[in-house]
C-alpha cells in the first residue's frame, strides 16, 4: 500500500512539473550605435628665449603665438619669456642641456647652424625645431636669414612644429614645408592649414 501511495505521489509530481509553463523569454531592446567621441587636443608650451632679443624680434614672436591661439580657441597655445642669456657659448651649452624648452637665436656662421646645414643639406634652413629626448623643445632662429618680410610667417610655422604639426607639401600655407625664394608671405591661414588643425585634434 506504502509503496502504491508513493509512486502515485512521484507521478504527480512528474505529471505537475512536465505542465509548469515555461518560463518566457526576456525580450532585450538593441542597443543604439556607439557614439564616436573626438577628444580634442591641447598643447601649453612655454619656450626661454634669450633676455637680449630686441623689442622687434620679441613684438614678432609674441605675434605669432598668439596667431595660433585665435583658431584653435587657445588649445595651441605657444608662449614666450624672456629670461635667459645666450650672450656667450658657455651659457649657450648649459641652456641647451638644461630641463628647460628654448628658443634660441643664432647666426648662419655659427657652429649650431653648419650642424643645421649639414642635416638639412642641400637646403639652407630659416630656423629648426627639434624635439629632445627628454621631451624638450628647441627652436633655432637663424637670424641673418630671416628677412623682416617673412619673419612672422617664419615663426609662426616653427610653433606650429612646437606643438607637432607637420610640414604641408605645398606652397601658399603657413605650414607649408615648401617655399619659393621671393615669393612673399601667406596670407594668414589658408584652407591646408585649417585642416591641418581638424587632422590633428585642435579644431571641432
């Protein structure tokens, strides 16, 4: 009898979970399209130029970098302080191998710039930007060939450099890494340049 009461028991039990419904399905919405998100890019640069520039050179390279800064909504931002000397080649040396970014002024018959010419051959530069391997930044000016007319444009290209934008291979720009001798300065900013500056994150 004990032994019919309990398969009876263990039938219902089958027969009663065979008849559960089954539980449904969660239904998941889609998920929307990732959205792309541009951070934009920033570059602070603060370079030690030599105390005996004069009020020219400095009003110049005080121009150009605030020319930047206009574009880029000061997101390439590029400035100056006047606060070393580089009057003898002593200073010179301890500067450039100090934590400090320079710029520096030279003149064509200097031992900075036969080492220019030399990696730069057969061009002769107007001015470099090199990046150190302590993360630094140097521009050189070579003064004596640099004419009044295109000292501006000069400048304002080498900070361009400063910040990491890449020479343009064209002429007509102010990141242009072509130039025609005589041919006079860009006027401001042109097209090339503008997306020069969207490419590299500055610009919305």
């Amino acid at each position: 009898m004990l032994h019919r009461l309990i398969a009876a028991i263990g039938a219902a039990l089958i027969v009663g979970c065979a008849a559960l419904p089954a539980s449904p399905t969660p239904a998941h919405a889609p998920l929307p399209d990732a959205t792309t998100v541009t951070v934009r890019r920033t570059c602070a640069t603060t370079l030690h130029a030599d105390v005996q520039l004069s009020d020219e050179a400095r009003a110049v390279i005080d121009h150009a970098g605030a020319a930047w800064r206009g574009p880029t909504q000061g997101r390439l931002n590029v400035g100056v302080v006047y606060d070393l000397d580089f009057s003898s080649p002593i200073n010179l040396q301890a500067h450039e191998a100090a934590k400090d970014s320079l710029l520096i002024p030279i003149g064509s018959d200097s031992e900075i710039a036969a080492r220019l010419d030399a990696e730069f051959a057969p061009g002769r530069p107007l001015a470099v930007t090199i990046k150190t391997d302590d993360d630094r930044t140097i521009v050189y000016l070579i003064m004596d060939r640099i004419d009044e007319v295109h000292a501006l444009d000069v400048v304002t290209h080498e900070f361009g450099h400063v910040c990491g934008l890449p020479d343009l291979p064209m002429t007509g720009a102010v990141m242009s890494g072509v130039s025609i001798k005589g041919a006079p300065p860009p006027d401001g900013f042109q097209p090339e340049d503008m997306a020069l500056l969207r490419a590299a994150h500055y610009l919305d």
